[in-house]
C-alpha cells in the first residue's frame, strides 16, 4: 500500500504537467502574439512548477496528500456515475426538475445507510425527494424566475 | 453629524417595513448559491420603481448589506460561497460547522460582520471626502502591483505545500485567460464551446468547493452514521459576543483590510476576504489552526467583507463612478428616480442619501439580530444525513450554477472543475489558490496591457510601473510576502517530522 | 416504486408544464428574456430595465420582460450566445451598434447583421469627448494641437476596441491627420471615466450620457460631441464638425431589441408592431430622461436600414487599420 499514493502521485502530477507544457507551448505558437503576452508568462511559471512536483513525485519526495485509496474508489464510484450523467447529460435532455428528482432519489437509495426492506424506509425517500424538490422550485422556478430546459414530461 | 437627523425616517411605519423586507430578503437571496450581491441588488431594482426615492433606496440599501452577510450562511453551512467575497469564510467555517459548531461558526460570522459593517458604514459617514481621493489613487500600475500581491498570498493560502500552492494559483491563473481576453477581443484556449465565453467565476467557486466535497462524503459509502453522529452543540449567544471581542486581533486587521481594499475600484469585493484572512494568518500566533475550524478565520473573513461595504460606495457617491459591479446597480437605483450621484448629492437629496446611508446602519444591526436568532437553528444542517446532504448540494450546485447565465456551459464548467479539483485534493493541491489566480488574473492582465499601453504612448514601462509612492509601497509589500513565505518554507521543511515524511 | 418515481416527476413536470408549452398562436404565453450583453450596472442594462419595464402592460406584450445579463469581451460573449440561441420567440437581445457590427468585421466572432432580425431601437448615445476638469485643453483644436505636436502621446481612454468608442477615436485620428493613443479600458465605460477623472490618461471617449452626469458632479470638461447635430441633454458643447473635424454619426451608440434569425416571422412581425409603442410609454420617457439617457425611438424598418448603413460606413474605415 505504501507506493500506491506514490504512483497516484507521479500519474497526477504528471498530467498536470503535461497540461503545463501543452499550455506553454500553445501560448508560444498562437496567434495574434500581442493577446498572448500575459498567459505566456503564466505558462512559463505554469510548466516549470509541474514539472518540478513531477520531478519529486518521481523520486518519491511528496510531502502532502493521502491519494485515493481502493475502498474509497469502490464508495465513490457508483456516486460519480450519477454526478456525471446527472451534470454533463440529464439535466439538459431530461429537464432540470426532472433529472434532479430522478437523481437525488438515486444518489439517497445509494447512500442511506437504511435497509432497503423495509417500507418506511422508502416513503421517506420519497418525501425528502419531494420537499427538496418543492423548495427548488418555489425558489430558483417561481421567485427567480430562472428558464431551465424543457422538461422531457411536458 | 446630519445623518442622526435623518435617522428618524428609517423608522416610519413603511421604510421600516422596506428595511425589514431588504434585510430579510436579502439573507435569504445571499445564501442562495449563484446569486451574488450583484444580482440580488439587480433583481430588487424593479420594486424600486414604483416607490419614492428615499423607500427604493432604503430597500436596496438593506439588501446590499444582507445579502453580503447571507453569503456566509451556505458557505458554513454548505460549503458552497455564495460569491468570491465568502470563499475565506468557507475555509474554517465549514470545518466547525462539521464539527458540530455551527451555531457558533453562524453567530461569530454574523458578529463579526455587523462590526466590521459599521465600521465601514461610519468611514463612508465621516471620511467620505478624504477617501474619495484615495479611490483615484489606483491606477493601472497600482492596480497591477496589487494584484500581483495578490498572487504572493497564493502561496501561503490554505495550502499545505508552498509550491503546490502557487501551481493551484499558476492553474487558476490560465483558467482566467481562457475565453475572450478583454482588451483585444482574441480568443485564447477555447477547447470547448461551454468556455468561449470564459470561465464565470461564480460556476467555478460552486464547483471548486461544493462538488470535492458531495464526492467526499460519497467515498465514505453506505456505511451507518451512528458510529461519528455529530453532536450540534447549542452556543448561547453572549458567549459568541465574548468570542468575537477577545479575538481583537482577527477583527481589527479584517476590518481594516475590509475597509482599505474595499475602497479601491473593481477590484474590493471579491478579494477583501481572502487578503483579510491570509494576513492575519500570518500575524497570528496560532496560524497552525487556521484551516482547521479556527474562530479566528471566520471573524477575520467576515469582518473584511461586511466593512468593505460601505466604502466601496465612496467613488459612486463622491465622483459619480461606481467602483464595484454593485455599486453600478445602486447607480441605476438612483438614476431611475432622477438623481445623479456627486458632491452636490448631500446638499441636494440629504433626503434620500442619509436616510440610504443609515438604512445600511440599521440593516448591519437587523441582519445581525436575525442571523442569531437562525444561528442555532440553521445549524442542525450538519445533522442532516449525508447521502441527503451530499444529493442537496449536489442539486443546488447544478441549479445555482445554472441560474447565473441561464447556461449549460456554466454547469458543465462547474461540474468538471469540481471533479477534477476532489482528485487535486487529494494529491496536497487546493481550491483557495486557485480561486484566487482565477479572479486576480484578468485584473492583473488588463491593468498591465493598459498600462503598457500609457507607458508606451508617454514615459516608458520602466518608468511608469516603479514610479510613485504608492507603487514602491506596493513593491515592497510583495517583496516582504514573498520573504515571509520562503521564510515559513524553509522553517517548515526544518521540522518536517517523518509522519509528514510519510503522508 | 417506479410508480414513486414517475409521480413525482409528472407532478412536477405538471408545475412547469403550462409554462413550457408550445405554439405561438397567443404568444407571448410566459415571460420573456432580454439578454443584455453587458454586465447589471452598465449603462445598456440600465436602460434595456428601464424600456422593458411596462412589457407585463395589456398593450404591451402581456407578458413581464426578465433581463438576462451575459458580459465579457466587450459584449461579444454575449452576442455570441445570441446567435445560437433557440429562436422560439422567447429569446430576446439587446444589441449595440456600432459594437457588435464592427466586432463581426473584425471576424473571431460567430454571429453578424445576418444572425439577428432587428425588432425596434429604444436609444442613441452619442460619443463625445471628456478632459478632466482641471485639464488645459478647451476645444477639440487644443486637444490636436497637443497630439500635433506629441505624435502618438495623446492618450485617452475608451470603453474597449472595436465598440463605439474607439470607433470614435479612428474617425478622429483619420479627420485630424493625427496619431494618438487609444488606450481600451477593461471595466468599460465607468472605467475609461474613471481613468479621465483620476488624471490617469489626457482625455477619454465616453457616453454622453455618462459625461453629462460627470459634469453635473464637476468632475470632466466635454469638448465635443461626435454626431451630427448637438445634443439637447448638452446644448452648449459644439459637435466635432462644427469645430471643423470630418466626422459623422458612425460612432452613435444605437441601442434596441433584436431576436435570433430563424425566429417566427409571425412572432417578429407581432414584437415589431408592439415592442416601439412600449418604448413610447409616458413612464419610461420620463424614467428615460431622469437618468441623463437620450432616446431615439426607431421602427424595425428603420433599424434595418441603419444597419445596412453602418455596415458599409464601418468596413470602409475598418478596412484601413
């Protein structure tokens, strides 16, 4: 377990150096210059500061931050799937109050520790579901009138 | 002392009733994630219209100053800064709200923050000429020095590691650059039509904070909470008071930054906070609790973002130049009933700018009695269970983000930002930072390119950029910060004990 | 429990659906959105909240009119949203001309005249040119004499590049013969009159209309206006050809309501006819002039004329750059 933050670490660092270079160098070759003077200083300061945490990750000098470990990834993954679909696809093709409905009862079916047998349990699910889903409504549809994306059910 | 004469309109029947509507309404739109004072100020213009001068201002008045305080509530409560202005209160209140503390995190914020408004209230009372012409100091080549002193305290900003700091901040700083560069108009790194029109700083704030944390309280799984059920402690109110007051140190330096950079045009605002917070980190004894739930923080952060309130005012009430968004807003305010703001707006309207002036007086109390009575209250959020909590913020996230420009792009800019930043969490990298690069880049930008630009067309950059009082101040200041980080680093790496060694 | 599921949905689909339904035989059927391409405060957003504000009355369009503020870039963030937007007749924009007519000469941008079907123009705002109050300059003629004799060292602020203002300053660095130095200003209007005020530049082009207020405050001196006749809000300042610069109304700021292209043409046919009489509202001429904002009232014809005109005066002056 020991090298595995170490290896989380020289693939993290890694990536973000190579961000850095690739931003480096676009700011370097792109057009009109003049527009560029400012992110190509940021950029230089950008590379050469990856480059250097990439540099002690790969000697194992890494002082700070724990990595993510297995039982971590397993908890979180099924979270993530939704947080994904809900953020990047659902909530535009499905309707906001739609999607955030379907979403929010998923995500507390995943992580409410409560047994899943039982009755009781459900119905308050769906209750919370449904005032979470009224107060988002009064607010952000009726006293803001903020216009989210056509509703799938409408 | 004319504003006393007129402190008797704040309480007829109806202006009170406008001061209590603003004060409330405001808390409750500042602690709506995506809102942001601005748009809360903007959204009560059109009640304004149909009210006489002197209620539409004491109405907007007490709005601007609530909903600066409200932003405070979700960032405790939540973690989700209502804008930039709540992003250091976030840092050690939401740690004491998990705690279980969030009752006193809410009540000490809320102190805090009427304090440090008044204060900036009376300055804009009693030195508003004085001030008006420390608001024109800022030019250019300032407003660049200042910014790149904002760019030292990246470093040493609530992160654990100097140079992965400054790489956050480095981050933050090209994100800013990404869209539309504002004085030339070329397009620069659009990889993705959601970001071709930049990257809105209220969707990142949302996503930087609240989306590491829902992924964090997934990773904890579908295990039973009984075994860490966090205990809400009650906190009476007179201890909170004796809280704030013994932390003189934390609200003298966050009142004082609060009300300086409140002052200077555009720029204010969103890093009072922030700039109040680091310094009095580093002047405290203690600075190795901050982070960690430190009273010290809250105050420091919140007594900054209230006292800027009422300066930021100076140059639109003085020269007629609204120095924050906000202050442009209240400019409509007062141009749709016909009054032009300048020196002769005391002499002419004393009607209407006193009794607007001692609305934020009274507002600063009245949100202050109302955010403890919610305190204790507001505070069980921490009780609520964490897959709920982790599918609310999630929820509020998506819609706050959203509502900011009625844009999908911003939500996919916040989701992604979010997701990346609970990985770089992990790895030692911090939101803060990276907040900070963020919203200090295109002020450091634009303020160099157009000061070149003078510099070209009279003096010569060299010239230009190190001449003036206030600049070699500035210099200086920067100089000493970045002596005081590489200090603090080589002190660090000294005692750098094996268990760090290990982590 | 996917019976849970779907009520709830459906219940809530119920709420927003009457909102959200289609057809445009009663349009407009809900509130409609004005996307204004500059923050809330600015000068655009002030008076787009102001000719907006009577939308909910009968003869109006019997529907409120929320403004919808998308800044950055000098409005082409903004403009650039506009041009894809979905024209369903529920997306409206405020446009800027010359602004967002120069910015698609220029090019980088997505959208030009073709992108958008004018509705009506509410207002023009014409440039003029500031000094601060204590400046020696007096006249325009003192101003070039300064320019004249320090070539290029004339700085003077403006709202950003490729906006009216600057469009201003090439006019008069083509008419005088001169070289100056524009210097764009990142917080727009407020900031280049800031940047006057706190004597950071020489002189600045600006909004009459902000000019008036920063001399009603004893702040600027206003030395000319860039249009054709003067204005009434400031009668004593001579325009720039009376004082012998060759300069036309390029530069006038127009300010008005247009719709995506591909909108219903029975949906602009009923905004073009409704939206100029709310603009001639008692209310909002009245709020209108309180503010210092000139108004210029136009009808959709008119609109498409002046920008056909302006199209063809801007490249002809843009093409020399």
């Amino acid at each position: 377990m020991t090298d595995l933050p170490r290896t989380q670490h020289i693939i993290t660092s890694g990536a973000i150096a190579a961000v850095g270079i690739t931003v480096a160098y676009i700011s370097y070759t792109q057009e009109p210059a003049a527009a560029f003077v400012f992110p190509r200083l940021i950029a230089t300061v950008f590379a050469l500061l990856a480059i250097w945490t990439f540099v002690k990750a790969l000697l194992g000098r890494t002082k700070v931050g724990q990595g993510v470990n297995g039982q971590d990834m397993r908890n979180l993954l099924p979270g993530l799937v939704v947080t994904l679909i809900y953020a990047f696809w659902a909530a535009k093709e499905l309707g906001f109050y739609t999607a955030t409905t379907i979403t929010f009862f998923i995500l507390l079916t995943l992580y409410d520790p409560a047994p899943h047998t039982e009755a009781k349990t459900w119905i308050k699910r769906v209750l919370i579901t449904a005032g979470f889903m009224a107060v988002m409504y009064g607010l952000f549809a009726m006293l803001l009138n903020v216009y989210t994306p056509r509703e799938i059910f409408s | 002392m004319e504003f006393l004469y007129y402190m008797g309109d704040v309480f007829t029947p109806i202006n009170f009733g406008l001061l209590l509507l603003g004060t409330i309404g405001g808390l409750i739109l500042g602690a709506t994630p995506g809102l942001s004072p601005t748009m809360t100020v903007a959204l009560m213009i059109p009640f304004t219209f149909k009210l006489e001068p002197q209620q539409g201002l004491i109405l907007l008045g007490a709005a601007y100053t609530s909903t600066v305080a409200g932003g405070a509530v979700s960032a405790i409560l939540l973690k989700i800064p209502g804008a930039p202005a709540n992003i250091a209160t976030t840092l050690d209140g939401h740690t004491m709200a998990q705690k279980g503390e969030g009752a006193k995190a809410l009540q000490i914020s809320f102190i805090a923050s009427a304090i440090g408004g008044l204060f900036g209230v009376f300055l804009l009372i009693f030195l508003t000429p004085v001030l008006a012409t420390w608001a024109l100091a800022f030019g250019p080549s300032e407003l660049f020095w200042l910014a790149i002193l904002g760019v030292t305290v990246i470093g040493t900003l609530d992160s654990s590691s100097v140079v992965k700091g400054l790489l956050s901040g480095c981050i933050g700083l090209w994100l800013a650059t990404i869209g539309f560069d504002d004085i030339m108009g070329a397009q620069r790194f659009i990889f993705h039509s959601s970001v071709s029109g930049g990257i809105n700083v209220i969707p990142a704030l949302i996503g930087l904070f609240a989306i590491p944390q829902v992924i964090a309280m997934f990773a904890k799984g579908r295990s039973n909470v009984d075994a860490e059920i966090i205990v809400v402690q009650r906190h009476p109110i007179g201890a909170a008071f004796r809280e704030v007051f013994s932390r003189k140190r934390a609200l003298a330096i966050g009142t004082a930054v609060g009300s300086i950079i409140g002052l200077i045009p555009g720029v204010g605002g969103q890093i009072a906070g922030l700039v109040a917070y680091d310094q009095s980190k580093k002047m405290s004894p203690e600075s190795a609790k901050f982070g960690t739930g430190h009273p010290e923080g809250v105050i420091a952060a919140e007594s900054a973002n209230n006292a800027m309130v009422g300066p930021s005012l100076v140059p639109l009430l003085t020269l007629s130049i609204p120095g924050s968004p906000t202050a442009a807003v209240l400019l409509g305010g007062l141009l749709i009933h016909g009054i032009f703001p300048g020196p002769a707006l005391f002499t002419q309207y004393p009607e209407v700018v006193w009794p607007f002036i001692n609305s934020m007086l009274v507002g600063q109390i009245l949100m202050c009695v109302f955010g403890l009575l919610i305190a204790g209250w507001a505070a069980n959020v921490a009780r609520v269970p964490r897959a709920v909590m982790a599918a609310v913020v999630l929820g509020l996230a998506v819609f706050g983000s959203y509502s900011v420009g009625h844009s999908m792009g911003d939500v996919y800019v916040m989701a992604a930002l979010g997701l990346a930043m609970y990985f770089l969490e992990r790895f030692g990298f911090s939101a803060a930072p990276l907040v900070l690069g963020l919203i200090l880049g295109p002020i450091a930008e634009a303020n160099f390119m157009q000061g070149a630009m003078i510099a070209n067309a009279t003096i010569g950059q060299m010239a230009y950029f190190f001449t003036g009082w206030l600049n070699w101040l500035l210099i200086l200041i920067v100089l000493a910060s970045i002596g005081y980080s590489i200090w603090m680093e080589l002190l660090q790496r000294r005692y750098t004990t094996k268990e760090d060694a290990q982590a | 429990m996917k019976k849970w599921i779907a009520g709830a949905a459906l219940a809530l689909t119920a709420m927003t659906g009457t909102a959200m339904a289609d057809g445009h035989g009663d349009y407009p059927e809900r509130p409609v959105m004005l996307m204004v391409s500059y923050g809330a405060g600015g000068a655009t957003d002030f008076q787009a909240r102001i000719v907006t504000m009577t939308a909910g009355n009968e003869d109006a369009l019997n529907m409120p009119i929320a403004i919808l503020n998308k800044s950055g870039a000098g409005g082409r963030v903004g403009w650039n949203w506009l041009a894809g937007a979905e024209a369903d007749g529920y997306t409206l924009g405020a446009y800027n001309v010359p602004h967002f007519i120069a910015q698609s000469i220029e090019g980088g941008v997505d959208y030009s005249t073709d992108s958008f079907e004018p509705i009506a123009n509410w207002g023009a705002d014409p440039a003029v040119f500031v000094v601060g109050a204590d400046s020696e300059f007096n006249s325009m003629d003192d101003v070039i004499a300064y320019a004249t004799a320090n070539p290029g060292g004339l700085t003077f602020s403006g709202a950003g590049l490729f906006v009216g203002h600057h469009i201003a300053a090439l006019q008069l660095e083509k008419a005088a013969g001169v070289e100056l130095a524009y210097i764009p200003n990142n917080a727009g209007g407020a900031g280049a009159m800031r940047a006057v005020i706190a004597g950071e530049v020489l002189g600045g082009v600006n909004n009459l209309s902000d000019a008036f207020r920063a001399r009603e405050a004893g702040t600027v001196k206003i030395l000319g206006v860039f249009d054709l006749e003067r204005n009434s809000f400031i009668d004593d300042v001579p325009t720039l050809i009376e004082q012998g610069y060759d300069i036309d109304n390029a530069s006038v700021n127009y300010r008005g309501v247009m719709v995506p292209a591909g909108t219903d043409q029975a949906i602009i046919d009923h905004l073009a006819a409704v939206v100029p009489t709310m603009f001639e509202n008692g209310r909002v001429a009245s709020r209108m002039a309180a503010g210092g904002s000139p108004m210029h009232i136009m009808n959709r014809a008119e609109v498409q004329e002046m920008w056909a005109q302006r199209q063809v005066t801007l490249e002809a002056l843009l093409a020399d750059l």
